[in-house]
C-alpha cells in the first residue's frame, strides 16, 4: 500500500511538469493576495535623549555666559558654519548692543520626530539701558551619533536676527557732573567739563630778559613751584613744544594782558574734562582714562563707547554713576545693507548729578602748598564726624594731563614712571611704621588691662635693660639729652619714654596679657579699612608670637603698619570721647539747586569703643601735655599758638637710616559755629616728628581756624610761608 502511494506522488508530479512545459492544456492558475506591508516601528519619548534637559543644560551655561561649554552643543553643521570665536562674538555682541545685564529663560513646548526635534522657549534680557526685552522663539535640534544638537541661528538669541540683520545702539551721552568743594562759591568746581586752555612754551623763542617772570607768573597760575616749572622745560630741545599747565579759560581771559607779553608762550584752547588749580586734592577727585581692553565689554553693556573715558581713581572712580548719568539709547534692527528694519526700544539720557565734597578748598589748597618738595601727608579731619576737610599727599600730580585732546602719552608716561609715585595716595594708601604716635595704643591697653594706673611711677632712664640680652636707647640718650628719671604713666606719655613703654610690653606679656596691644589698635580702627570712598590699604596689626617683638610693638615697631587716614581717625575717636566713625568724603550728590539724592546728615559709627572715661580722659590729659606742658615733646613748637589742643609726636625707624616724622591731634575748643578737628601729619624720612610734622600740624590748625588768612607761621623748609629755603630751590 505505501508503495502504491509513492508511485502516486510521482505520477502526479510529472503531470505538473508536463503543464509547466505547455505539453498539456493549461489549467487555471491560482494568484495569492499580496501580503499587507508591515507597519514602522512606533518611537516613543521615552526611546531618545531628554530633550528639555539638554535645553536647559544649554541655558544654564548660557546665563553663566560660558559660550565655549554652549558650543559643544551645536551640531556639526553649525560648527562648520560658525566657528567658536564666531559664536562667541555674536553673543558678546548682541550682549553689549542690549547692555544686558542678565539673562533667563523659560521652556514653553517641545515636539519631537526619529531625527528631529524642536524646543519653544521664551528668552528675557534685563538691561542697563533699556529695561526688560522679552521674545518668545525657538531651538532646533538633530540627532548626532544618539545624542541631541543644536542647529544654532541667531535667531536663538532674537528673532528678529534673522537672515543677516544685526542690531545697532545709538547713545546719547549726557554731559558729566562735576565735583565741588564744602566751600564752593559762585558754582567754582573742582572739576567740571568746562573750556580751558593748554598754557606751552617753546624754550628757543623766550626771550631771556623775561624768562625769570615769565617763570614765576606761570608758576603762580598753574599752582605749582618756580622749581617744578624749570624742571619741565629743562631738557627740551630749543624748538620743542613743552606744556607747561592747563587754566580755565576765564582764567586765561582774566590774565591776557600779561599772557600777551611773554615771547615763547602759547595758549591751545580745549574743551573737555577740566580740573581747576592743576587739581586740587588730586588723589581725592582722581583721573580720567581711557577704557582699558579687558574692561571694554563690561563698559560696553554699561552703555558706554569704547574710544570714551571713565573714572580711573579716586572719586571719578568711585562715583562714575553718579557723574556719568544715565545714557539714552535707541536700539535698532538693520538688514544686511544697513538699512533700518524696525527699531526695539529707545530710552532718553538724564543728566549727570554733581558731587559736593567734604574737602574745604583753601584748607586743601594752602596745606598742598605748604608741603614744598617734602614726600608725605596730612589729613584734616573733623573730629566728631570724620568728615574729611583736607587730605594732601605729596608729590601731587595734576589731572589734567591724563586728557589725550592736549597732552601727550610721554607726559603720561613721565608722570607714572616718576620714582617718587605721585599717583599714589599717602594719606589713605600709604602704610608705615606709625613709631611713638602707637603709645597712644599701647597706654590704653595698659590701663584697661587694670595693671597699670595712669600715676604709676616708673623711672625713664637713658637705656633699658629689662629683657635680657638686649639693651635699648631711649630717645633722649640717642640725642645726647639727660635722662627723664620718675615719670607718671601720663608723663610717660608726654615725654613719650621708650623704656616706660618697653616696660608695659614687657609686663603685659609677662602676665599673660599677649594680646591687649593688638586688640586695642583693632578697636581704634588701626591695621583695617576705615570704609572711605576711595582706595585705601589696610596695612598690618599683627599678633607678636614673642615677648621681643610685643614690647617692640608697645612703641610702634615691631611689623605695624598704619596709613595717616587712619591715624587721624583714632586721634579723632580720643578727642571725642571714644566714636570711631567712617571717614568720608561726600557732603551731598544731586542737581545743583535742588534737593539731593543724598545728602550728609549723620556720621556713621563703626563702633564705640570700650576705654574706660576715666582712662580715656588719662590718655587725654597726656596728649595735651604734650602741647602745653614746657616738658611736652612739642612744647617748643606751640609756645604762643591759641587755642586748646592735644597731640603726639613720633619717630619711627626705617631700614633706610632717616626715621619717618610723625604728629597726630586734635582741637578741643567746642566752638559750635567751627567744629573742632583731628589731623594726622607724616613726612617719609622726614627726622624728627617734634622738629618736623609738629609744625605742619600746626599750619593745618591754624589754616583751619583762620579761614585759611593765618599759616601759623614758617615751616622748617620755609623761607616765608609757601615759599621754600633758597638750598631748596
């Protein structure tokens, strides 16, 4: 039976062969229906990269500004079409055009394919200029090797960017405020935008029968010395230009009669950015420059144009938004040919306010010019609010030669290069060794410590030989004097005895008290910033690790380091019964006319500090020994000098040889039409502070109380007052 089924099956097939052949009639052919084609494959979200995360990871660096970790992110396309500095550029740019100041976003919607997706989201830019701009646009992204980039446009950063527009800003500048003294009369500044005139000569053409009043009238007029002007043409070929000063043009008007006469002087008008006297209190008004470099962006969102000038120093710098005003701005979209699409946003400009001083002009202006040639500072406080009447460093510089419509970057170059830094600021930045002054410190520690009172008796003698292995002089033995014997603690003082002092270091240390010297020059403000509006360092009190340096420390060795601002302040926290206040410069910021956007009403206390009255009134009783009593270290120097005063002399050691000269005070008349004052005093390698910075304290007393009519007599480096020796000339 199998076999016949076998045989069957192939039968059948040859039959089917024969039909294929056409050997047979042909039968109906059966055709199968097409198989339907199978659907593609459903992607969902959850199958590709986070999208939205991506976005906001781009976002986050984006608001950091971090434009190099922004571009890792553009697709390969992108980076062949912008290259990384490109990229950066158009940010920067767009950034500076809106004067952005910060930037945010906010996702709105996505969509998503297999390759492709797009993000919605909403970009806002808070401004400087031109408040908050808001614009919704959108971010495409391709997948790259798995992972989601950006097709980067600009129109990411506004849509209106789009096919080559750019944005364009327009600024209107407001003319800048100017700066006055407390004293100002008749609106006279200290620095304004202003004509003025460039006052040069040309050496080969002065006729040498004038050149001597020539000399002296232009020294007059442009505030410097006979000296400083022959300095400035010294060297200079017979047909250079060589400028001498600048002058206000009323100024010039005024003395045009006498201009007229001299051969070899030239006047080159200007108008431009003017500091009046060839700058009074220079490192207080400081300087113009122009905006550096590196800082060109950071100006640039400020609203400001690259080729302009700002505030370089002192209060130019300090108060720059102030002074500057605010710009007007009008913010428009341009095509490719330049011309106008539509404009985004326009501000108007508001003038610049003004800045009065705390500086009395003639108090400055007369202290300056008793300075000379000496290399130092004198701050002029008033003692119960520390409002800063006067602040002189020396050599000063004038301001005015930083203006590159009249002078040139060699005189610039001249000024910074000058081995006696007349940029620098001695009376806030300058740091020294502050010598006997400290002795003030070092009595208050010991009083309030309660191991010493001030009649404890010590005996001054010529040397000190407590510490073993070291012998010190005291000052009367080093200039051949007698030594002091029995002394009081307040005679101590007076007679600022070194051994006592070196005693008191000594004990304090000894009985553990190994930090009440430095902790007291804290509390008076000593080795800190004093918060004033301009530069300042902060200098050094540091904490002794040995008995040595500590009693070193107690008379104003050691590593202490103490600017004049801050001197003048502590003297002034003693004179007033113990308020240390922040030293300002500002009276007032506003319109002039109107009423201010700020005004000074109140000092502001940085602390009170914790000597005890009783101690206060001891340290007290010896500063005004010091003045008046026959046996005070600078008795001699106020002998027929008015007026109630308190001070102390110092004479601090260099490495160089010549000690710095010290003297701080204060005045204690309570006159309520004239507040009293507190005035710091240091001469660099000046000598003795008795012989030297004592009788400038006593011009700026006498200056002060005087209105400026009294100098209170000759300097040591005078001839007559303002006028020096002739070995000096």
């Amino acid at each position: 039976m199998k076999r016949l089924i076998f045989l069957f099956i192939i039968f059948s097939f040859l039959l089917s062969a024969c039909n294929l052949n056409g050997n047979t009639p042909a039968v109906e052919t059966i055709i199968p229906e097409d198989t339907p084609t199978l659907p593609s494959p459903m992607v969902s979200r959850d199958d590709l990269p986070n999208v939205e995360e991506l976005a906001n990871e781009y976002f986050h660096h984006w608001v950091a500004e971090d434009y190099s970790a922004m571009y890792e992110y553009l697709t390969y396309p992108a980076k062949t079409t912008y290259s990384l500095e490109d990229f950066t550029a158009r940010h920067k740019k767009t950034a500076a055009d809106l004067t952005m100041k910060t930037v945010s976003f906010q996702l709105l919607s996505n969509l998503l394919s297999t390759n492709a997706a797009q993000v919605s989201y909403r970009i806002q830019y808070t401004t400087n200029l031109i408040g908050n701009l808001e614009r919704d646009t959108l971010m495409n992204l391709q997948l790259e090797n798995g992972e989601w980039k950006i097709n980067w446009d600009p129109v990411m950063m506004l849509p209106e960017l789009a096919d080559g527009n750019y944005l364009e800003l327009v600024l209107t500048i407001p003319t800048r405020g100017n700066i006055y003294s407390s004293d100002a009369s008749n609106n006279y500044p200290m620095v304004a935008h202003t004509d003025a005139v460039s006052l040069t000569i040309i050496p080969g053409k002065i006729n040498p029968s004038q050149e001597d009043d020539l000399v002296a009238f232009l020294a007059g007029i442009t505030n410097q010395t006979i000296d400083g002007v022959k300095r400035k043409y010294a060297y200079a070929q017979p047909e250079w230009s060589v400028a001498i000063g600048d002058i206000s043009a009323d100024l010039a008007a005024e003395n045009s009669s006498t201009i007229d006469k001299f051969d070899g002087l030239y006047l080159q008008p200007f108008k431009s950015r003017f500091y009046y006297d060839n700058g009074i209190a220079p490192h207080v008004t400081g300087y113009m420059l122009g905006i550096s470099a590196e800082n060109q962006e950071k100006y640039q969102r400020l609203g400001y144009k690259v080729d302009e000038t700002v505030g370089a120093s002192g209060l130019e710098l300090w108060g720059e938004k102030y002074l500057a005003g605010t710009r007007g701005a009008d913010l428009y979209v341009k095509d490719k040919e330049g011309r106008i699409v539509t404009k985004l946003a326009s501000t108007e400009a508001k003038p610049a306010y003004s800045i009065t001083t705390t500086i009395d002009s003639r108090l400055q202006y007369w202290l300056q010019r008793s300075m000379g040639d000496k290399v130092g500072a004198v701050v002029v406080l008033e003692r119960d609010t520390s409002r800063v009447l006067a602040m002189v460093s020396s050599p000063g510089f004038d301001p005015n030669i930083f203006n590159p419509l009249i002078h040139t970057h060699y005189e610039v170059s001249d000024l910074i290069q000058d081995s006696q830094k007349p940029l620098y600021n001695r009376a806030s930045q300058g740091v020294y060794a502050p010598g006997s002054i400290f002795k003030v410190i070092s009595m208050a520690a010991a009083l309030q410590t309660g191991v010493f009172t001030p009649d404890r008796v010590y005996r001054c003698d010529s040397q000190w030989t407590e510490y073993q292995g070291w012998v010190g002089d005291n000052w009367t033995y080093t200039r051949g004097f007698a030594s002091d014997g029995d002394l009081t603690l307040v005679e101590g003082l007076m007679r600022s005895c070194n051994p006592w002092f070196w005693h008191i270091g000594l004990t304090l240390w000894n009985d553990g008290y190994t930090t009440s010297i430095p902790d007291e020059a804290f509390t008076y403000g000593l080795g800190a910033k004093t918060g004033i509006e301009i530069e300042e360092f902060e200098g050094a009190v540091n904490y002794p690790d040995n008995a040595f340096d500590y009693f070193q420390m107690a008379i104003g060795q050691s590593t202490l380091q103490i600017s004049a601002l801050q001197a003048a302040n502590f003297a002034a926290a003693i004179g007033n019964g113990g308020y240390l206040h922040r030293p300002t410069l500002i009276d007032r910021i506003g319109f002039m006319g109107e009423d201010p956007i700020f005004a000074f009403t109140e000092p502001e206390l940085i602390r009170q500090v914790d000597t005890l009255p009783e101690n206060l009134e001891a340290i007290q009783d010896g500063m005004i020994r010091v003045i008046r009593n026959p046996s005070g270290t600078a008795a001699f120097q106020f002998e027929r000098f008015p007026g109630k005063l308190a001070g102390k002399t110092g004479t601090a050691e260099t490495s160089l040889g010549k000690p710095h000269a010290w003297f701080i005070g204060y005045t204690f008349n309570n006159d309520p039409d004239k507040p009293d004052i507190a005035v710091a005093v240091i001469l660099e390698y000046g000598g003795e502070g008795s012989e030297m910075a004592a009788p400038l304290f006593r011009r700026a007393v006498s200056l002060y109380f005087s209105n400026a009519d009294d100098p209170g007599g000759t300097l040591p480096w005078e001839k007559r007052p303002y006028e020096a020796l002739e070995e000096e000339e």
